[in-house]
C-alpha cells in the first residue's frame, strides 16, 4: 500500500523525496490513522511539517535521506495528535505553578513549601498555594498567619484550603489586599479574628472572592509563562492541540505574542468569553487563524446555567436532593440567541456551556433560534458538557447539526452523588454518549482542564469502562452510555478537529496533514482496559517537530 504523494515537496527547488529524505522518519510502527478504521503495520514520513507518507515499511524506503531522523518504533502505537476539544490551557498553566501543599502534615511543612516557592519567585511577585487542610495537622484548628508571614515577608501569599472554601494569607498578601480589622464581614463569608479583632489571615467563602478581586491581574509574562508551562505540559501527555475556552483581549494578547515568536508548545483554539463587555469590539475584529495554524481564535462561549455539584445546573424538575430547587439559568435563552445571532453574522462559531436538562433545552432553543430554525451543521456550533439531557433535546441536536461536547472524566467524577441529585427515574439522562451518537450528534471529547486532570489517556479510559481508576463499580456506571476505544479515539482527535474547524490541518494520519502525533509505550487501543491509564506517551509531535520525548523511551 502506498498512500504518499508530492504534496509539500515543492519548497526545495523540485528536489524530489528520493533525493532530498525527509525530516522524520517513523518505522515499524501500529498505525492508527483515524482517516480509515482500525490499524495498520507501518511507516510515517514528514517533510517540512506534513506528513508525505503513511503506509508499509516497504514504501518509506525513498523517504529515508542522508539528513532523516529515523525513529524505530519496534511496533509501538502511533495516533493522530489528541486534542482536548474543551479545557483552559491559561488556568492549567497557572494551576501549574501554584504551589502544591496537598498532603502536608503540618503547618511547618506548608510553611516550608511556600518558602521555598518564594526563594525563587522574583521580590514582591505573588505566591500562590492550594490544598492545605488542618485537619491533617496535630493541632486542627485554622492556622494563623503569623508564622508564615515572619517566613515568607517579602512575597504576597494567598494559600487556597483544599476545598476551595477558605484561604490563608500572610501579611503582605492582607496589605495587597487592604484587608484591615475595620473590615466588615461579607454577606456569605467570614474574616476570621483574634481576640483582638484582627484578622488571622483566613477568609471564608464569599470573602475569599471578595479580597481575590484585588489581587492584581497577571502581567502579560505572566500569562506568557502560563501559557507555555500549561502547552508543553499538555505535550507531554500527547495533547497537540488544546482548547481555552473563554478568553479576554489579555489572554489574546498573550497568545499571539507566543505565537509570532513560535514559542506555542502546542496548536491553541480559543474562544472569546462571551460575558465580557468587550465582546462586540473583539468580534467586529473577525474569526482569526494564524497560517501555521498553531493558533485560532474563532469562537465564542456563553454560559446557559450553573454546575451540577452546587446545585447550580437548571433542570426541568427540581433537584431530588433538594425539593422546590431547579438550578440557575445564568444567560436567559433571548440573550444566549442574541450574542449567538451577533456571532454569527461575524462568522464566529458558538458554543454555549449546558450541564442541566433545562439549562441544555434552553441552548437548544437559543440556537435554533439563531438557525432561523433551519439545520446548520457547517456551522458546527456547540454545547459544552450536555452532563443532563433528555433523549428528546438530543434528537434536536442531531436535527439541528448541534455538536456534543462532553468530557469524559467529569461522568466518572461526578458518579457517587450524581444519582441523588436526580433520582433513579432520570439517570438515562446522565452524560448520554451513546444515546447522543445514536440521535446522529456529532460527540467531540475532552477533560475540561484544569478542573479535570489534562491527560486524555484518563479520559479515554472513563469513555470506555465509566469506571473509576480502581476499576469501580464494576462493569462500569450505566454501561450502555460507554464508547468504543474507535469512538473515544475518534472523539479526541478527527471530530474534535471538526468541532474548532482545523479538520483541514489535523486530527488525522493523512498525507497532506500537518505532522501532529504521538507514540505510546503500550498500544492505548488493545491493552485491557484498566490499563489505559497507564499506556504513557513516549514522543509527542507536532508540526513535524518533536515537543516531548519521555526520558528513557527508545
Ligand atoms: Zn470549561
């Protein structure tokens, strides 16, 4: 079988393959070309970021030149790049660089921790922590400030609880923030204090977000920075393409500065947060892909309703765990149409965050709505999540060309209380892949990161079993919603490039696409299921050039 052809070969003066090799060479490899079915024996070429060939061994022969680097995969996987269809590369790449203080068992290891951050961080620049819980420590009650203030002095501290709910700050972060004992408690939130009536340096709750709002926003370098620590993570883990969902002119910014440099780890989709007041000026600008196709911005998200977990998805019949409670619509469905309408006349694509059955039927609407009720599937706008949905609403879906996109890992997070939320008359409503493919949505997948951990072998893992990483419960959380590996391979990487229109650049191993790929240690498509976790990226590229390479692989 020979599938290569002369695309991309023109640059060096009609030199052929022959004669001139390519870049990269991947041989002896299980192909998984997502373009056709299953898997094939063979080899890879890429020359000047395209690939120039995919078939047998055999015919990769006139490929290999003098200047080839030639990787021998000794039958390891090849896939398409992964491409997390919704997730936030700047939140994971600030996540990434707070510090960890999960699992410290006592208030001198926090300490220790975020003095050691600060050592490195530049005078004044801002630590940040998360995952401190004093219910671990000797001494259980809340800490006080005072000894991490007289250790770290010189560095703004904001140290988030493990549960989000409460967070600790040293004397400069409480200065920054002008928090002072003359400070009222907020409405839904607390300033705890000494017997003196000064703050201790923990807030609760509302007063946390309160005080959060004056921290200063992030430098532009910050973002930089953010944004390449979040890319060449998610190389590592195979992703070539991710996705930010809801970004400002500042994030933008930042984006394009990378880009311009060539500094993008990883090919980007954003999409413009459509809350911000700015929005009309960012879309009079137009949809936008850089010509290296490493950055789009194309896009616009609007929120339907809330979360499930807070209670805050809308639902059409009130919570069973909470009577008389249907959930929070967060943009009426005239507003949701009217941004989508704007949009639209733009050239902008949609893509609208639903959870509840409620908060999905009114997407539903707001779209059809924008549609002038005709299908639009060239459109490919798309609801983000559809965790509750009835069959009903999806059947709208595939009529109207609604694209699904779903996050494999929040089913597998989110299944020990899901059910008490809803009662057992509505689970067949429970992130209902299979039901969405059988209505004929277009299902495109991804982790939601940073809220979800970013590797997408997890969550091709919960896509098949909808189980946890313990292999429970067993055979799987209403298994008839589960997907095939074809499927959930599909829908982390050709569907997903459909779904941020780069299905002309990536998402499969074709001549002609450019060169974005992975190798596995072991093949993600046939080890049993409870080992997909583990099956661990051995080389990710992207663009013809290698991003990541686990040391140690061969
Ligand atoms: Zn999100």
């Amino acid at each position: 079988m020979l599938l290569a052809t002369a695309t991309g070969l023109s640059a060096s003066g009609g030199a052929s393959a022959a004669q001139d090799g390519a870049d990269l060479v991947l041989r002896h490899g299980t192909l998984y070309p997502v373009s056709t079915p299953g898997s094939l024996q063979g080899s890879i070429a890429v020359r000047g970021g395209r690939v120039v060939y995919v078939g047998d061994d055999a015919g990769v022969g006139p490929f290999v030149g003098p200047r080839s680097e030639v990787i021998e995969l000794g039958g390891r996987a090849v896939t398409p790049g992964l491409i997390d269809a919704h997730s936030h590369l700047e939140g994971l790449g600030a996540f990434l660089e707070q510090v960890d203080l999960t699992g410290a068992d006592s208030y001198d290891e926090v300490i220790r921790r975020v003095a050691a951050a600060a050592a490195k961080a530049p005078a004044g620049a801002w630590v940040r922590g998360r995952g401190w819980d004093q219910n671990r420590w000797p001494d259980k009650s809340f800490p006080t400030h005072g000894p991490l203030s007289a250790a770290v002095p010189g560095h703004p501290a904001w140290l988030e609880r493990v549960d989000g709910h409460a967070s600790l700050l040293n004397a400069a972060a409480m200065r920054a923030v002008r928090l002072t004992a003359a400070d009222p408690d907020p409405p839904g939130g607390r300033i705890l204090r000494d017997a003196g009536g000064a703050p201790t340096g923990v807030l609760v709750d509302s007063a946390e977000s309160i005080y959060e709002d004056r921290v200063p926003p992030p430098t532009a370098a910050d973002r930089e920075r953010h944004l390449e620590a979040g890319g060449r993570a998610a190389a590592s883990l195979g992703l070539t393409t991710v996705t930010d969902m809801g970004i400002g002119a500042e994030s933008a910014a930042a984006y394009r500065a990378l880009q311009a440099r060539h500094q993008l780890p990883v090919r980007v989709a954003a999409f413009w947060s459509g809350s911000d007041t700015r929005l009309s000026d960012w879309l009079s600008g137009g949809p936008w892909r850089s010509d290296d196709a490493f950055l789009s911005i194309r896009g616009v998200k609007l929120y339907a309703d809330g979360a499930l977990g807070s209670r805050g998805a809308a639902l059409v019949e009130a919570y069973s765990d909470d009577p008389g409670n249907l959930g929070l619509v967060v943009t009426p469905s005239a507003e949701l149409e009217r941004v989508a309408s704007a949009a639209r006349r733009r050239g902008f694509q949609v893509a609208i965050h639903a959870i509840g059955d409620r908060g999905n039927l009114i997407a539903i609407d707001a779209l059809e709505a924008a549609f002038e009720g005709v299908p639009h599937p060239e459109l490919r706008w798309r609801i983000e999540h559809v965790q509750i949905v009835r069959r009903q609403d999806l059947e709208r879906m595939g009529r109207l060309g609604i694209v699904a996109s779903m996050q494999p890992t929040h089913a597998t997070s989110d299944m020990p209380w899901v059910p008490a939320r809803l009662g057992a008359s509505r689970l067949d409503r429970a992130y209902p892949w299979r039901t969405a493919l059988d209505a004929g949505v277009p299902l495109v997948l991804g982790s939601d990161f940073p809220v979800e951990r970013p590797d997408p072998l997890l969550g091709l893992y919960a896509a098949v079993t909808r189980q946890d990483l313990d292999g429970k419960p067993a055979g799987g959380w209403l298994p008839g919603q589960r997907l095939t590996r074809e499927e959930a391979l599909r829908g982390f990487t050709r569907d997903a490039a459909w779904s941020l229109f780069l299905d002309d650049q990536v998402g499969t191993l074709e001549v002609g696409k450019r060169a974005d790929l992975v190798v596995f240690a072991h093949d993600p498509m046939t080890v049993p299921a409870a080992e997909i976790p583990r099956a661990r990226v051995d080389l990710t590229v992207v663009d013809g050039r290698v991003v990541y390479r686990r040391e140690g692989a061969p």
